[in-house]
C-alpha cells in the first residue's frame, strides 16, 4: 500500500505544480488521508489535461461504468479536476500544491 502513496507522490512532483519529497515524509501522510488507496492508484493516472473515463478506464483496465462514480466522487472531494469537455465529463489531476 506504501508503494501507491509514494508513486502518487513522484507523479503529483513530475506535474507543473510540482509535490516535493520532505525529509519528514509528511507528504506521503497528506496523500494517505486524502486518497484511500484505489483513489491512489487511479490519481497516478491522470494528466493535466483532461480526458474521457473511457479514455482513464482502457489505461486502468477497468470497466468505465464502475469507474466514472469514483471519478465523480474524487472530484466532488477536490482530489481531481471535473470538465465537461465536449458534453460529457472529462477529468483531469488537480494542482494539490496550491490547495
């Protein structure tokens, strides 16, 4: 499960806003109460522009049914970016950074 958490972090740190590594590792504990750990998993996918869950679930292989409703509610809590590009929901990794 640590190995999630620290993909995430190297991820969200390659993304323009940039999430550094701390000597505490107080870093890892703010993902770890932010991201259960398939919200993890799934966050460390996502680039800054968004995309459709068809186009996120092929890359996760998992069904976009199931996916689109944790999309959705990563967003409503503010892990992730929601657009509606093109008419249907498109997301994208948020800036945690600056949050």
């Amino acid at each position: 499960m640590e190995d999630v958490y620290q993909s995430l972090a190297a991820h969200l740190d390659n993304l323009p806003g940039g999430f550094p590594s701390t000597e505490s590792g107080v870093e890892i504990r703010i993902l770890k109460r932010l991201f259960n750990p398939a919200e993890a998993e799934i966050a460390r996918t996502l680039n800054m522009l968004p995309e459709p869950v068809g186009a996120i679930a092929q890359r996760l292989d998992m069904a976009p049914e199931d996916l689109a409703n944790v999309l959705k509610e990563m967003a409503r809590k503010g892990l992730i970016v929601h657009s509606g590009k093109g008419g249907q929901p498109a997301y994208a990794a948020a800036n945690l950074s600056s949050a």
